[in-house]
C-alpha cells in the first residue's frame, strides 16, 4: 500500500532526498532508496510497504529479546518487508531484501483491538527494520498509546535513523532493542552498508529520554570477534549506564555468509570482558541457562530464572528491588 511519506524535502526539479535516515539517498522520478521501500512518484515521496505485514506472532518478551522489560509477558510481534542496511548475515532476508507475496493488510487503527483480542499490552515491530516502516509504526505506535496510556510499544531496531524523525517516535516508545553491529565505523560501512555513529547517537538519545532499551551484538566471525573492539563498545556503553543489559548472540551461518558459527568458547570469554564494565550481560543462541538468568550485581543472588522461555522471577520486590539487598534493579 502507497502512502505519502515523512522527512524528504526537493533535492532539484523532481528529485528528491530522503531525510530518514542517515543514508540520505537521492531519488530520481521512479526510483526507490537502499531500503527498496520508499519511492519518488512524480516529486513527491510514498512508502510503498504501508499496512503490509509479512510477519505476525505472539512471542515471548525474552525473544525480543528484552530481559529486564515486562518479564515473562508475551508480545503481540509485526514485521514488514524492507531494510535500510545490508547485512550480508541477515537472519530474516526473505523479508528484509525480499518482498514476499504473501502480505497481510493491516490498518493502524485495528491494532489495539488486535492487542486486546490476544491479550496482551503491547506491540513489537521486529522481524524486518521498523525505520523503514516509518509511517506505519508512527501511526500504530500512537493508536496503541490513545486506546491506553498503559499499553506500550517496542522496537527492534539497528538504530540507522537521523534524530529528527528518531526523536518524533520516541514519544511513543517504551522500550527498543538496538541492534550495535560493529564497533567499526570503516566496517560499518563497507560490510554492512551503515555507520557506527549514528546508532551510537541512536542509543544515547534513547536512553536519555528514558526510553528502555536494550542492546544487542551478534558476534559474527571475521567481521566483528575482535576483542579489542568488543572492549571499546562494553566502555562506550558503561559510560552511558553499566545498567544497560547487553544480549552477545551466537550467529549462525545465513543469507550470504557462510562461516562456521560462532566459537562458544569464544563467545564465553567476550561474555567475561564484558562482565567487566556491564552489570547485565547475556548469551543468546546457545543451549545454556547459566548465561541467560539475571542476577543482583552488588550480592550475586539470582532474581529471575531463565530455562528457554519458562521464566521465574525469583528474588525481585514489587520495586524491582533485590530481596536480599535491597539494590534497585533496572526491570520495567
């Protein structure tokens, strides 16, 4: 479904610039952007993936994967089709740099009744990048917040957005898994077709409007399983808070890459350093509990209990404090 779109202004005659994001593409009269999903027709911009859902589930909150949000609640989750990066592991491509034909329409106005009919109180847009569906998580997000202030909105994100637009959406987001692919602005950009830096801006501006959020990096060998770049990234993002939960995911090989899956052990000692300058630090991927459950950072003892999606939350007050120490534990 075509719908005009937001944050372009006239570059000359009828070619336009994107504002979205930081690529900034330029689009003659019939072309669309990297994304693939918003086109100049006739001088004027449209999103062409408006309403179109290639993916709905409910799921866990931990699949988000969000640990320290809702706890134990399930998510009502929506993707589209389109991406702003180009990852050459993409874990979701056929929806990422694929239009499938199969699409569900689907208004922003039906999705609080959507929420209600599954019982949940919330929304994800995940699967696909939900910078690209703009208009629609916008539109939702906000339908979402006017049916009840207490129902709440989630995004899984790379964070590849210009803070006009990002600061706009922010208004009606609770919680965001950031997606911090590469601690390499060079690689950024010659991998993945990003940059490092405004995802980095992404993450500050978010936490600073005390937005929930969350971070993610899938440990991806010989593009990101440097240690001295991993190490950069767990100081850069202790220096924002050392409460900020961080997700190490083991990859596995897909789309257009093909190297063995992550070395476990590898990704044990990477969870190690981290554990250095982050107080919540996780392991995804692996068949393991011990690196999935939440612990008190100041007396060790453990507040929820991880088995896959079977989650007890265990020593955690109704403040979200720790029961034997009292420490103020940063759960939502």
């Amino acid at each position: 479904m075509k719908i005009n779109s937001l944050f372009y202004e006239e570059f000359k005659d009828d070619i336009l610039k994107c504002t979205l994001c930081p690529h900034q593409c330029i689009l003659y009269p019939g072309k669309t952007g990297i994304c693939r999903v918003r086109q100049n027709v006739k001088g004027e911009m449209y999103s062409l993936n408006y309403g179109d859902v290639t993916s709905m589930a409910l799921d866990p909150m931990e699949k988000k994967p969000l640990f320290h949000f809702h706890p134990g609640e399930k998510i009502l989750s929506l993707g589209t089709w389109g991406c702003n990066l180009k990852c050459p592991f993409c874990q979701n491509y056929e929806i990422a740099h694929m239009k499938p034909e199969y699409q569900k329409k689907i208004y922003p106005s039906a999705i609080p009744s959507l929420i209600d009919n599954y019982g949940v109180r919330g929304v994800a847009y995940t699967y696909s990048e939900p910078i690209v569906w703009y208009e629609f998580v916008l539109d939702s997000s906000r339908q979402v917040k006017y049916a009840n202030p207490d129902n709440y909105n989630v995004l899984v994100t790379n964070g590849f957005i210009n803070e006009k637009p990002l600061r706009l959406m922010l208004q009606y987001i609770d919680a965001m898994n950031i997606d911090l692919k590469v601690y390499n602005d060079k690689n950024y950009m010659k991998l993945l077709k990003g940059g490092l830096e405004p995802v980095k801006n992404t993450i500050k501006i978010a936490y600073e409007e005390g937005i929930h959020i969350e971070v993610t990096t899938l440990v991806v060998p010989k593009v990101n399983d440097n240690l001295d770049e991993l190490e950069e990234e767990f100081s850069w993002l202790a220096n924002i808070s050392k409460d900020i939960p961080l997700h190490l995911s083991r990859y596995f090989p897909a789309y257009k890459y093909n190297e063995s899956p992550t070395d476990i052990n590898f990704l044990e000692r990477t969870y190690e350093l981290a554990k250095k300058y982050l107080n919540f630090v996780y392991l995804g991927n692996i068949l393991s509990s011990t690196y999935e459950n939440t612990y008190c950072p100041d007396c060790g003892t453990l507040l929820i209990q991880r088995k896959g999606y079977d989650i007890k939350i265990e020593n955690l007050n109704e403040n979200g404090e720790c029961k034997n120490c009292g420490r103020k534990i940063c759960i939502v």
